[in-house]
C-alpha cells in the first residue's frame, strides 16, 4: 500500500479547513497543503490573529495554532501542492446550478471540472483523488473521463470520501466521527486507494468506524443521508403547525416520539426552518437526479421537504405580521440571529433571510444582530434576492452590535438562530424599554415560556399555541 506523506486540499472553505486541519492534528508525519485560487481566503487562513481565521468554529484556530507551518499550510499554489502530493482532495463548493439544463436543482459541476482538469495537466506521477465535496451520484466517472486523458500515462484512482460534518461542531464531529465513507473501485489497486484513504482516518478512529462501499453507493449516500437529516426537520416543522392549533406543545411530541429507540430523539428539533449550504442543494440534486431518470414519484417525495421548509418560514413571517394587528409597515422589529444555526458565521439560506425578507416587503424597520455575522454578509444575503433595490435594503434594515440598546421603543423581537447568549439577557429590561404590547417570536423555542409571559410579553414559540 502507497504510503501517504504529502496531502494536497483543493479548496479552504468549510470543508476543506476544518477537515484538513484535523487530519493534520492526528497525523503529524503527513504534510497537509490547502490550497485555493482566492487570495483573500488563504490570507485569512494565514493570519497572525487566529480571531481572524475566515472560518468560525469551536475548536478550530487551536488546532491551527497548533499545525499552521509545521505540517499544515495554506497557499494559493495549487500547481506545485497537486504536483508533490500523493492525495488530491476535491472539497470545492458545488452549488445549485443557475444556469442551462437543471437551473434550480442540478449540482454546478463546474468548479468540479476545473480541478479535475487541473490535476490531469499537473500530475507527473499516480495520484489518488477524493472527491471530499458532495457530488451527484456518478460523477467520479466524469473526473475519471477527465484524467484518464491526459495522454501522460499517469494512473488515478478516484475515490468517493462524502463529508458528515455539520458546522458549529465541525471539530467535535471530525474528531468523533459516527462513521467515514470510503467509496472505490473493488479492483486491486482501487482496493489498495481505499486502504490507503482508511490508513489516514486510522490515526484516530477505529476501523470498524470506516465503512467502504462501491463509489456510487458512497456518492449517493451523502445526498440521501442529508435528505434524511432533512426530512425528520421539516416532519416535525409540519406537526409543529398543527400544535399552535391544536393546544399540544411540539417539545413534549418530540420527547413521547424520541423515546421510541427505533425514532431517537436527534434531529427533532421544531425551528423557523432548516437553513444551511447543503440540505436544500442536495436535496434539489436528489430530486433532480431522480427525475432525470423518469422517477417522478421518487422525485416528487422528497421536493415536499422542501416546500415544507419553504412553508414553515414564510408561516412564521405570516405570524409576525398577523399577531401585529396585520400591519407592521413603519414598526421596529430586532431580529436575534442571522446565522443559519448557532456557533457558526455561515448565513447560507438562512431562514433568517426569507424571514426578514417578507418583513421588509412589508415596509417594516429592522434591526439585526448576530454575534458572528457581519454587517456586509447580511446585506449582501438580501441584495442577493433581488426583491429591492441594495439602497432600499440599507435604508429598511440596519445592523447593530448593541443587542439589548436597540430594542428600546421596538415593537417586537424575532428569534431567528438560537445563540446560547440570548437566554441570558435581562429580558425584563428589555421589556421594560419596548413598546407595549411587547411581542416576541421565538423561532428557536430557545426562551422559557411561563418567565417571558411573567415579564409581561406577548410571547409566541414555534409549536406552541
Ligand atoms: P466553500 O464555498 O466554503 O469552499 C469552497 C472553496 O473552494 C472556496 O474557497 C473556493 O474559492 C474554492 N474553489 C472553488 N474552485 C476552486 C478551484 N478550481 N481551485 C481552487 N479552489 C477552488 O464550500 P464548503 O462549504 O466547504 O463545501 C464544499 C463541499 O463540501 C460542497 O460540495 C458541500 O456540499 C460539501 N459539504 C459541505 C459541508 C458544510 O458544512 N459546509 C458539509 C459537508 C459537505
Ligand atoms: C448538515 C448535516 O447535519 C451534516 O451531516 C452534513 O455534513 C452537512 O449538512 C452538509 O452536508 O453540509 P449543517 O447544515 O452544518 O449540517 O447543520 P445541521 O446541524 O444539520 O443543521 C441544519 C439546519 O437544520 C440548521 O438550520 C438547523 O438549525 C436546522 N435544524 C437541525 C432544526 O431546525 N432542527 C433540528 O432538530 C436540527
């Protein structure tokens, strides 16, 4: 078996930073380059002011700290890492397509490509390459296409290595991993890539935790785990509706049902809706993949998870507006949280986007304040909509930094992303400063609901009439 010493990372993003970082934490003997063609990125990666990494995650500026420079790097030389390294990791973006055939549901395999490509005139000798992004089952033949004609007699092996990490956990996740997936061909040198990929997690996880699988059961795996994932949000999103109307309170269904050892309790969380880069993309791309092959009910299935998510957000806006006497043009609302979930600075489909975005076609003021987001990633969300104008955006919605300041004279805060900071404001203060009826609307069900009523608020949970 090729033993590995030098790892090559395409791509220093979520993925690729976190994971690469961890794989050098364990494995001191292996050189780890993560490389990427923006500039400001790698910069970021290489800042002294490990506060400034461009990547926010519990656990992560130590363990670069720890390796940056002694066997971990970060570099826009993607030719010279491809050259020296004896494993190509793909983790580039692989959005939704906005374009052509599949536009709103297919993977943009463009960037994929590029580095399939690049590697193919690069490479001097055999390398194996793992797809780390998530990508439509069957693409490995593509990149296998792609590098078998190169006409430079080097040999590739591609390997499918799916990504399970969620972020704000992403350390915890890689370090304990439920499980890796190890997709490759059953030839003997696909089986030697395989063990080879499996020899590299083995430095901190047990074998039994390393699963490998044909390609395209490991390709596909990934989309449906996180279909799966998904789907048990927007299950419990739908039956949350039906609690605001029923009297029944969605954390004591979540509780009855997770006793049940063949549900569990994971995942059961009722929320303003699940946001993210992943579930919605690769969702779309099942179901693309799946109608592409003429299986429309298979097809249609699983869409409803996402048209349920849709709902649930635009539900949640609807109720603002609704419980502020069906008018909220020209009234204060603070929005807590704009990150897609806590301890993470990512606001990718974010449900607090699409919230704050039908409150501002209602004329409403906004305030946002997240403890992670910055100012311009907020705007650049909205401006990315397309629904007004970027100066209309800047005059409806402002950021601040001083949370509890701002909600004086407001008529009501939304709970948009459940950061453990929020549960430990004076919240009688804050409801002594707002207008009367105070309201708030918890789409975390983070806050107690018999304190914030005592206090005096018009208080509204998520699954909870
Ligand atoms: P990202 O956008 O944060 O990072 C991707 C990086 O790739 C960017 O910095 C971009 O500049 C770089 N890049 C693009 N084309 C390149 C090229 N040709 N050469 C060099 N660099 C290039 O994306 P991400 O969130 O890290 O996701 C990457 C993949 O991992 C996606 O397929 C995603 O579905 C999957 N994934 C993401 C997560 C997550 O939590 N974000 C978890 C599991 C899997
Ligand atoms: C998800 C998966 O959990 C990872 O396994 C996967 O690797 C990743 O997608 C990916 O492929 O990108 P992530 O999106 O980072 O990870 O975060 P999750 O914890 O899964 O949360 C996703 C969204 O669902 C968040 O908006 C979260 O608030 C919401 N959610 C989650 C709920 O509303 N309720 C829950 O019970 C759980």
């Amino acid at each position: 078996m090729k033993k590995i010493t030098k790892i090559c990372c395409i791509g220093a993003g979520y993925v690729g930073g976190p994971t690469m970082s961890v794989i050098a934490k364990q494995c001191p003997e292996i050189q780890v380059t993560v490389v990427d063609i923006n500039q400001d990125r790698i910069d970021q990666w290489n800042t002294d002011d490990l506060d400034q990494l461009p990547i926010y995650e519990p656990g992560l500026k130590e363990i670069v700290g720890e390796r940056r420079g002694k066997n971990l790097f970060f570099s826009t030389e993607v030719d010279k890492a491809i050259d020296e390294a004896q494993m190509i990791f793909i983790s580039v973006n692989t959005p939704t397509k906005t374009y052509g055939k599949g536009k709103g549901q297919a993977a943009d395999l463009k960037f994929i490509e590029l580095c399939a490509r690049n590697i193919a005139k690069v490479a001097k000798d055999d390398k194996i390459v793992v797809e780390k992004s998530t990508l439509p089952v069957r693409t490995a033949q593509a990149i296998q296409n792609i590098l078998d004609n190169t006409g430079n007699s080097v040999k590739f092996e591609i390997l499918s290595n799916p990504e399970f990490l969620a972020e704000g956990t992403a350390i915890e996740d890689l370090v304990h991993a439920d499980r890796v997936l190890i997709g490759g061909n059953d030839t003997p040198s696909g089986q030697a890539a395989k063990d080879a990929l499996s020899a590299v997690y083995e430095h901190w996880l047990p074998k039994e935790r390393i699963l490998q699988t044909n390609v395209w059961s490991s390709e596909l795996s990934k989309l449906v785990a996180n279909a799966f994932l998904a789907q048990r949000v927007s299950s419990i999103n739908t039956i949350s509706a039906l609690c605001e109307k029923t009297d029944a309170n969605i954390q004591e269904i979540s509780r009855a049902i997770g006793f049940d050892s063949r549900i569990g309790p994971k995942f059961l969380n009722a929320s303003v809706g699940f946001g993210g880069s992943c579930f919605q993309k690769d969702i779309l791309n099942l179901v693309y993949i799946a109608r592409s092959y003429g299986l429309n009910e298979v097809a249609d299935y699983w869409e409803q998870v996402i048209i349920a998510n849709d709902y649930q957000k635009s539900r949640f806006a609807e109720n603002i507006i609704s419980k502020l006497y069906n008018t909220i043009s020209g009234k204060k609302i603070v929005i807590y949280g704009w990150a897609f979930k806590k301890d993470t600075n990512d606001t990718r489909e974010s449900a607090a986007i699409a919230v704050a975005d039908a409150l501002l076609e209602e004329r409403a003021e906004i305030i946002v304040y997240d403890p992670k987001v910055s100012e311009e990633r907020i705007y650049a969300d909205l401006d990315y909509l397309n629904t007004r104008s970027p100066e209309e955006n800047r005059r409806l919605l402002k950021v601040t930094n001083k949370p509890i300041e701002v909600t004086k004279d407001a008529h009501a805060i939304a709970i948009l992303t459940e950061w453990d900071e929020f549960k430990t404001y004076d919240w009688e203060k804050i409801h002594q400063q707002m207008l009367k009826p105070a309201f708030v609307f918890d789409g975390r069900r983070l806050l107690d609901t018999d304190t914030m009523k005592g206090i005096g608020f018009n208080y509204y949970k998520i699954g909870q009439s």
